[in-house]
C-alpha cells in the first residue's frame, strides 16, 4: 500500500497494484468511494460532506 493520504479527516490509501484505484471509507457517515486519480477522490469526499452538511443544515 502507498503511503495514505488524509483529506478532510477522511483517509484515502491506493494499494501497489497496478491500475488499482484510490479508494476512501467514512464509517461517521457511511460514505466510501473508489477513484481513478486522487484529484477525484479528493472531489467525491468534498461532494460527500457537502450533502452531510446540506442535510443536517
């Protein structure tokens, strides 16, 4: 596995296999994705909190 990256609180880790995506859980909120960049994985954690705070505010 890479080295980890945390966005936001939420860590998105990318194994040493090729082709392989990034992929990021949120167990507080039951919110998980897969992403072919870290860009993108970045984008659906912000998209994901948004509709969190959306929805509780």
């Amino acid at each position: 596995m890479t080295q980890p990256v945390i966005h936001r609180g939420i860590t998105i880790r990318q194994f040493e296999v090729p082709c392989t995506p990034y992929v990021w859980t949120h167990d507080e909120t039951d919110g998980h994705g897969t992403a072919e960049t870290l860009d993108q994985a970045r984008a659906q954690i912000d998209a994901h909190l948004a509709k969190r705070c959306d929805a509780h505010g």
